[in-house]
C-alpha cells in the first residue's frame, strides 16, 4: 500500500488548459499567425517558457526575438492567463478531485501537489483546495521539468516518503515518465491510449479505487 499521494495539478485536479489555450491564442493572434486546439495539447504539462518555445515555432517566428523579448511575450501570457485563473472557483474542480482528496485525508495518507505550474498556489486558493495538501512543489521551485523526476522526489523528500511508497496522478506522459524514474506508481489520468507510460490508467479521479492503493 502506498502513503503518499502526488498529483500534478493541471489536467488532473482542474481544467485551465482552456485558460493557457485562450491565452496564448490572444498572443498568437497579436503576432498574426493561428493557433488552434489542437496546437494546444503540444503545451499540455510543458513549462511556460518552452510552451513559448513551441507557440513560435507553429507560427514560424522562433528566431524573431532576443531572450528579453521572449521573457515579455510570455509576461504578457501569463498577466492574460492569470486574469482568467483569479475568477475560478470550486465548481471548475475535476470530477472526483474533492472526494478523492477527502477520503485520502481521512484515511491518514501524506498529499503533496507536484505541478509545474507558477501558478499553482493562486488556483489552489482560488478552487479552495490548498488545505488538503500537506507539501506543495511547484514551478517556483523546481528547476528541471518533468519528465525530470525531480519535482516529485522533493514532493517525497518534504514529507520523508520513501520514493517508492508513493503513488502519482498524472495526465502527461512526461509527467508519467517523472513518476516512473522516481520509480512511484504512474497512474494516468485520460485516455489509456494516450498514455502509454503509465502502471494503470482511469478515465478520472471519480474510478479510482482507494483500497487498492491507500
Ligand atoms: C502545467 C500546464 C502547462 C503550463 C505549465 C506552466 O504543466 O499543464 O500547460 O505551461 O504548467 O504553467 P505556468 O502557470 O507557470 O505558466
Ligand atoms: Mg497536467
């Protein structure tokens, strides 16, 4: 049985890919190219700057601007993406999200948060969920991106878990690939075509079965 439960924050506790999408749409449309739903997937669990990284490239503008440029444009993404992030609220939680967060607090089970997200404590207060986690790990404080196993092995660390002990919620592969070298339980969150990486897979928090693991 595992005492511990990881879960990346984006994808698998709340929907703010259509934030990111909107976004970054709103920049794209401002340097004239396209971006389209399906461009947005590619940035799925990928950390902002390399997220900028690919959005020019879609747009073939990749070699346009200085590295102070790029630090501005994805500024601007961000001040758009956080507008869209201060009005969530607890409704825009993910099926199952709260009650699986519950029953592992009941049950004694250690909970940290492994995103990379800047702004994970902002959505975390904002859907009204920060008190479930007992360590928080985060883009401010990682410096190597999933599928580095880094930002879940200073999940375990902060709260003297062994690796193995712990079990990940994840709906990237890279993300999964993270657990899997931190050698964790990968559990995927999505569609089990996808996510190849993963030890099992289910459709959403709401399937899991906490006896199994807790
Ligand atoms: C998560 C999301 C990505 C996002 C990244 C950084 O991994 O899935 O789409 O780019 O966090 O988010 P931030 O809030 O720091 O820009
Ligand atoms: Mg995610």
């Amino acid at each position: 049985k595992y005492q511990c439960a990881l879960f990346d924050l984006d994808g698998v506790l709340v929907d703010t890919a259509k934030y990111h999408y909107l976004a970054w749409k709103e920049l794209a449309d401002q340097l004239g190219f396209d971006f389209t739903l399906q461009h947005n997937e590619r940035l799925k669990g990928v950390s902002r700057m390399a997220s900028l990284d690919i959005l020019l490239e879609i747009g073939q503008m990749q070699d346009r601007f200085t590295e102070a440029e790029k630090e501005k444009l994805a500024s601007e993404k961000n001040d758009r993406y956080v507008a869209y992030i201060h009005k969530m609220d607890a409704s825009e939680l993910l099926d199952g999200a709260l009650e699986l967060l519950h029953e592992l607090r009941q049950r004694g089970i250690q909970i940290a948060l492994g995103s990379a997200s800047k702004n994970a404590p902002l959505i975390l207060d904002r859907t009204g969920i920060s008190s479930y986690f007992d360590a928080i790990v985060d883009g401010n404080s990682v410096s190597k991106a999933k599928p580095d196993p880094e930002v879940f092995k200073l999940g375990a660390d902060k709260l003297n878990v062994p690796y193995r002990a712990c079990a990940v919620f994840e709906d990237s592969q890279a993300g999964l690939e993270a657990a899997k070298a931190a050698e964790m339980l990968a559990i995927g969150i999505g569609e089990a075509g996808n996510l190849t990486q993963a030890d099992i897979v289910y459709r959403n928090l709401k399937e899991i079965e906490v006896d199994k693991y807790f």
